[in-house]
C-alpha cells in the first residue's frame, strides 16, 4: 500500500520537472524595478514600477502590455528601445517575439524615460545575462545606444530609497541639474556639493543611501545592471583600399573641375562698373568659390576625400552660375542646355549595371538620388524659363548639371569590390518598408514633442512611399534611411543644452566608429556610412549642428547589412529558420518528454511489481497495457 505514493511523487516530480524545462526552452524571461514619477494634488512624487520581458521564438513581433494605461510616447519607446538594443549587440530579433509588460501602483505620467532600461534588459534576456534587481536606470534611448536626459531625477532618487533599490543609473550629463528644477529648501545644507546654481545627484543620492552611476551609453548600463562588459571595438578604422582609391580620385575629379571652372569665369568676366550690383553679386560668387576651394583643398591633403569633394562641389555651383552670368546666357541657350542635359541624364540611367555587394546597393541609391535631383532641377528650370527668369532658370540649371555630374563621379564605386550578399527584388522590398516602418514611427514620435516640426522630413518619407510604389526599393531604402537619421537626431538633443552638443556629437562618432570597425572586419566597408563620419568630424568645428545631422546619416548608414542575408549562407529564408529553431526545439522537448517516462515508468516498473487490475471504465488504456516491460 506504500508503493503507490511513492509512484505517484516520482510521477509528480517527473512532470514538475518536465514542465520547467519546457518552459526553459520556450522562452526567455527578466524582471527589472522602473523609476518613474507621479503628479500628485501637492506636486510631483517618485514611484516605481516593475518591468517584466519575455522573449519566445517568433518572427519580430513587439507586443506591449501596461497597467495603468500609458501614453503613446511610452509604447513608441518601448519599441525604439527593442530595436536599438537589438542592433547595439548585433543581434538578429526578427526571429523572436518580444513581450513587454509594465506594471504601476499607480497612473505615471508618460514618456520615454524607461528607454534605457527597456533597451538594457532587452540585452540581458538575449544575451542570458543576470540582472541585479536592487540597481535601475533612468534615460531615454538614443540612436547608438546612447542614454539620454530625463526629468525628475531628484523625485526619483527619493523613490529609489524608499524602496531599497541600491543603484540608480542616470544620464552622465545630468550628474549636475539646476537648482531651479527642485526645491532646495528641503535639503539640508553642507554634505551635498551644490552651488547657488546646481545640485549634484551623485551626492544627494549619497545622502539618501544610494549609489547614483553616471551612464552614456548602453554598455555602461550593462555593466551596471549584469557586471557584464559588451564586447566593443577599440581599434581604429582601417580605411578600404578600394574605397580610398576611388575616393580620392573623386574628389581630384571634382577638385580640378573647380579650378577649370574658376579659370573660365574669369576669362568670361566682363567690364563692370565697380560697386554695382551686380558686381557685388559676381564679388561674392568668386569669393564663396575660392573659399570652398581652399577648404577642398586642405581637406584632400589632410585624406578626408569625402570632404573634400563635398567642398568642391560646392565650388562647382559658385563658379559654374558666375560663368553663365558673366557670359550673358540667354534663355535659348538656357533651354537648349537643360534638353541636352535631360537627353544625358536618361542616357547615363539606362547604363546603371547590376550590383550584389552593400557598396553596390549604397552607390545605386547615391547615383540614383543625384539623378532624380538633377531631373527636378531641370524641370525648375524650364519653369523659370517660361517665366523669362533668366537667373533663376541658369543657377537651377547650374545645380542640375553639377549634380549629375557628382552622379557620374559617385558611380565609379559600382566596381568596388565586398561581401555578396542577396539582393533580389523581394529582400530589396523587405528592406524598404523595414526602414519605413522605423522612419515613419520615429517621424511621429517626434511630432509628440513638436508637431510641426520635420517638414522636409515629411516630404522625404512621402517620396521614400513613391518609390517603393515605383519599384525603385534601393531609392526607398536609402531616403527612408535619411530621413530616419533626421528624426533620430532630433531625439538625441531632446532635453540638451546647447553648450552640451559637442559633447553628444564626440558620443556619435565614436558609436559610428566602433560600427564601421566592426562592419569592415566583416568584410563590408560602409562607403556611405565612412563618408558621413569623416564629413562630421571636418564640420565639427564650425557647424556642430550640420555635423551633428552628418554623424546621424553617418551611423544609419553604416549598418544596412543587417537587412540582407548573406549569399554564402544557406539558402533558407528568415521564416524558414525560425520554423526551423521552432521544429528543432519541439522536437528536443518531445524527446526529452519520452526519455523522462521511459526512466519513470523503468523505476517504477523496478520498484513496484505488475500487479493485474480490471480496466476502468472511461480509460483508453488499462495499466497493464501501458507497461514498459510487456513482451
């Protein structure tokens, strides 16, 4: 009679234990406390909040659940977040379902502040990192992993304390926050650290018994959060031989066109009366050139070939527009011009060959983008012409011709060579609305915080839809890439002062760095991506703004090759892995399944005799015929 006890509790055990590896297998789970704050009848007050992930096999899918209900701006974070973190590590998530849930006391005023500690406990679940409960962070998340600036740090603070978290992760810019935003009159003077003017939340936090840990970027909050240090790329870009070559020879292409141009402006110039207006016109226009001409000049001897021809180019259009206006071009030769040019431009398009490379698909997308440029320009031009607007119908055409002329240029990089990846039509469309999606979800995260803001933007997104409508997939995925990077850099300066803007633009070329390092030992030099970067740092200088935009531009397009698959990996499809990762996790648990009641049913077989018994009514199968042993 004491058998079937026992038989019972290994049955139990068995299936218990069965039950947790499965769950094991399926999915991957964390928790991590928030920091939020609350609008109370007498002000502001921190809380916290708890952050729950689940991660099972999928196909990409973001789900969010959250109690109270928050604002749209948290939700949208929450997938930023995901899709930041994702590409911080190198991961591929399309293969994985991400469940986000988000549970409150009570109703916490909305924002992207949990940014941060969505992105870092998204890496510690893919990456089976532990993750210390007692230690938080609070920041936005920025394009690279960087953290941003959050409001109510001192609110906070005081809530961390009062629930025993240990460790508060904050925005390395906001260790000092003005005086201004708190009520000093409830500290306590002496041991804080603060002037008439700011107070140090590593000191106050101190004060309260916790360690407040200045973090700018991802790997800081990790290391925080999991004692984990991310891998990352210290060493210095190694610039492609080919890349550099073509480059060079670009920009000495553009160069020397600056200089012939220059040369037959002034042979044109005719006799002015000095101080007239149009003197001054033509005085400025040779000015401007000369001037982007030294700057071309220097940069080339320096090695920043991209910055170079950008200069020259810009010299281009100065000298080009004084020659047509010094040779009193009229608007016959105007019109004649711009139909030749349009009959060159069609021709040069038909030629554009075939490509499988990330250079060829960066180049396509850059020759492409300069050819329509150059086609609407043509069209203003003609529109001004019927107008019999002389100057305006000559610079437009000017702009035109230089233009298709840097196309021309750029398609010298169609035979350099890289990694062949697979880049038929379907994987081109796929990769086009991927980055639609993300363009158009920062795009109206943006419009949250300033609603007519990105107009230029807009209209990039809307011509990004015509293409992808039109086939022309490479020309969708690179505009939507920019105009993604034009959103995304106006949420990396949400909350910063302007004195701050070197400091997070240092932060962004380093993130970019350690990509086009990493990309290049990969075998795919991001040429667009190089071109940017070196254009940032030569505007740094004087545009922080411009360069700020190019670093930008510089780390969208330095990592494209996560949106193909590579052409000497085995020819299965995104989808067909995942059912296969599912098939093969299926089929590990079933197995574990059968070996699990093959040894249960053994020591139970071993333990306890056969003993006959009746079948029972309503059982498929009587005892006996279940035994293992049974000949």
């Amino acid at each position: 009679m004491r058998g079937k006890p026992v038989q019972l509790g290994h049955l139990f055990a068995g299936l218990l234990l069965f039950l947790v590896l499965i769950q094991t297998c399926a999915a991957q789970q964390a928790h991590m406390r928030l920091l939020a704050v609350t609008q109370t009848d007498e002000g502001y007050e921190g809380n916290t909040a708890d952050l729950y992930l689940r991660i099972e096999q999928g196909s990409g899918r973001v789900f969010i659940d959250t109690f109270p209900l928050t604002k749209i701006d948290t939700q949208i974070s929450t997938r930023f977040a995901k899709e930041i973190a994702c590409r911080y590590i190198g991961f591929d998530c399309e293969a994985y379902d991400f469940f986000y849930t988000i549970n409150a006391q009570s109703a916490i005023i909305g924002g992207p502040s949990a940014g941060s500690a969505v992105a870092a406990l998204t890496i510690a679940v893919l990456k089976g990192l532990p993750v210390d409960e007692s230690a938080t962070v609070t920041g936005t998340i920025n394009s690279g992993g960087l953290i941003g600036p959050v409001g109510g740090l001192k609110h906070k603070i005081d809530a961390a304390a009062a629930s025993g978290i240990r460790r508060v992760m904050i925005p390395t810019d906001e260790v000092l926050v003005t005086e201004t935003e708190f009520n000093t009159s409830l500290m306590p003077e002496g041991p804080l650290g603060y002037d008439n003017r700011s107070v140090n939340m590593v000191e106050y936090g101190r004060m309260k018994g916790v360690e407040v840990m200045p973090v700018s970027e991802l790997r800081d909050v990790i290391k925080g959060l999991s004692d984990y240090d991310i891998p990352t790329e210290t060493s210095l870009i190694t610039i492609d031989d080919g890349y550099s070559s073509i480059m060079r020879f670009l920009a000495s292409d553009l160069c020397n066109r600056s200089r012939l141009l220059e040369e037959e402006a002034m042979s044109s110039m005719p006799r002015i009366p000095p101080n007239s207006s149009l003197d001054r016109v033509m005085l400025d226009l040779e000015n401007a050139g000369l001037n982007l001409t030294l700057k071309g000049a220097e940069a080339f001897e320096n090695g920043s070939y991209y910055s170079s021809a950008s200069y020259c180019f810009g010299a281009n259009i100065k000298f080009h527009y004084l020659r047509l206006i010094a040779e009193n071009i009229s608007l016959d030769q105007l019109q004649g011009m711009s139909d030749s040019l349009a009959a060159t431009i069609e021709e040069f398009s038909a030629s554009l060959p075939e490509y499988n490379t990330i250079t060829g698909l960066q180049t396509f997308g850059v020759v492409k983008e300069r050819i329509l440029d150059a086609k609407e320009y043509i069209n203003i031009t003609r529109g001004y012409i019927d107008r019999n607007l002389t100057a305006l119908a000559a610079y437009n055409l000017v702009y035109a011709t230089e233009r298709f002329y840097s196309a021309r240029s750029w398609s010298a990089f169609f035979g350099m060579s890289g990694r062949e990846f697979k880049m038929d039509a379907a994987s081109l469309k796929k990769s086009c609305l991927n980055k639609l999606s993300e363009a158009e979800e920062r795009f109206q995260y943006v419009r949250i915080f300033f609603p007519t803001a990105l107009g230029d933007t807009r209209k990039e997104i809307d011509y990004a839809y015509k293409d992808m409508g039109n086939g022309d997939y490479e020309l969708c995925l690179f505009k939507a890439s920019k105009a993604k990077a034009e959103a995304d850099v106006v949420l990396s300066v949400l909350g910063i002062q302007e004195t701050q803007l070197p400091i997070v633009l240092e932060r962004k070329l380093n993130v970019t760095k350690r990509i086009i390092v990493r990309e290049s030992k990969n075998g795919v030099f991001p040429i667009i991506g190089y071109s940017y970067y070196e254009y940032a740092s030569s505007l740094k200088r004087d545009d922080v703004f411009s360069a700020l935009l190019y670093a930008e531009y510089a780390l969208e397009l330095s990592n494209m090759e996560i949106y193909f698959e590579r052409a000497d990996e085995p020819i299965l499809s995104r989808s067909q892995k995942v059912m296969l990762r599912s098939i093969i996790s299926y089929a590990f648990i079933v197995s574990l399944g059968l070996v699990l009641g093959f040894v249960v049913g053994i020591r139970f077989g071993i333990r306890h005799p056969r003993k006959k018994r009746k079948r029972r009514e309503g059982c498929l199968y009587s005892t006996s015929e279940l035994d293992v042993r049974k000949p």
